[in-house]
C-alpha cells in the first residue's frame, strides 16, 4: 500500500481522534466549580472511561473506492464532590445506593451517631445550666 491508499483512514482515524477529545477534557473529569450564595465551594469529580474503534478499506486495488467506520463512547460516572467552606475541604463520595438491610443499616449509622452526639451535648448543655 502507498501512502494514498492510508490517506481516507488516516483522516477517519483524525476525525475520531478529534471527536473524542473534545468530550473528554480535563473539564470532564473535574468539574467547574460552583459556588452557592452563602460562600460553598462545589467542583465535582468524575470517572471518564472511553473506547473507539476505526476501520477501513478500498475495495479492491483502485483508490477511488474507499469504505470506513468509526465509533466511538464514552462512559462519565459521578465519583465524588470537593466541597469546600470556610477554607476547609471536604471529599462528600457519590456512592452506590444500599441494596439490602444490612447495607441501609450501616449507611445510616454516621447519621445516627451525629445524632446521638447532638443529643448528648445538649443534654450537658442543660446540666450546666442547672
């Protein structure tokens, strides 16, 4: 093959190339950050997983007949938000939603400690105060 006979896939090949980079950017994996009225700092953090495939030929031994295919995709799953506030930063993980009991149980505990926590401090509160 001469370099003639490359030239369409090698622009296929561009084109896909091309393609692909303009959807999965640094952008992509993190976000812009948005900043809420009362001075929170949100920039989400995503995994970007992407594949392409391209191919061609021409037909027989003449240039003129040419035929190719590209495809290419692209998955964007959410992994975790950085939030920060107050100048502290904080990683908040996007994770998967409980899928039994157990799992409900133990996705509750850090709120139910939160709780307990609020609920003994103002119980000290009210101890002082008598």
């Amino acid at each position: 093959m001469d370099n003639q006979e490359k030239k369409p896939l090698s622009e296929l090949m561009e084109t896909t190339m091309t393609k692909i980079r303009e959807m999965v950017d640094s952008n992509t994996i993190v976000g812009q950050p948005i900043t809420t009225p009362d001075g929170v700092t949100v920039i989400p953090v995503s995994r970007v997983m992407f594949g392409f495939g391209t191919g061609g030929s021409d037909y027989g031994k003449t240039t003129d007949k040419f035929g190719g295919g590209g495809g290419a995709g692209v998955k964007i799953d959410p992994v975790s938000f950085l939030i920060i506030k107050d100048g502290v930063t904080r990683v908040v993980p996007v994770a998967i939603p409980a899928v039994g009991p157990v799992d409900r149980i133990l996705d509750m505990v850090p709120e139910v400690l939160d709780r307990v926590e609020g609920f003994v401090e103002k119980k000290k509160e009210e101890k002082d105060m008598f």
